[in-house]
C-alpha cells in the first residue's frame, strides 16, 4: 500500500519509495525507487509529472504481477488428472 508518511515523502509497504524536494531554484524533481536504485525524475512540468506517474503505474504494475504468481515449485498435476 502506497502511504504519505510526511508532506511529500511516500512509502510502499512501509519502505521508501517516494519523495519530492526542490533541487535548485523552480527545479522539483523526485526521487522514486524504480529498480534496485533511485531514479531522480524532474517534476516541474505537466509532461515530466505525466511520466513519472506512468514509471509509478509501470512498477505497481510489476509489483502486482509478481504478487499474483504461484510460488516456486507450484502445484503440479498428474497426466489425466482434472481441477
């Protein structure tokens, strides 16, 4: 579950993923934990907001799929057996 913890600061299952903060004069940038690492994305302009919101919806996707999948060594059914 994505969280406001503090103004700008955002957590995914209770782990950092997200924080906005200026990074100079009129430069808002976010750091977003898309892979392993960081990514710091500028946000000051509509089209900047609108690819980091689908970078975000492109990882909760992932997140998701990776959720949904039957763990390793899954179940396995014999020849001619049915559900």
């Amino acid at each position: 579950m994505l969280e406001e913890v503090r103004p700008a600061v955002f957590h995914l299952d209770g782990k950092d993923f997200i924080h906005f903060h200026e990074n100079g004069p009129e430069a808002l940038v976010a750091d977003v934990r898309l892979t392993r690492g960081r990514v710091r994305m500028p946000v000051a302009t509509t089209q900047q907001q609108a690819e980091l919101m689908e970078r975000i919806e492109q990882k909760l996707g992932s997140l998701e799929q990776r959720s949904e999948k039957p763990p390793a060594g899954g179940v396995h059914h014999k020849r001619g057996d049915t559900m």
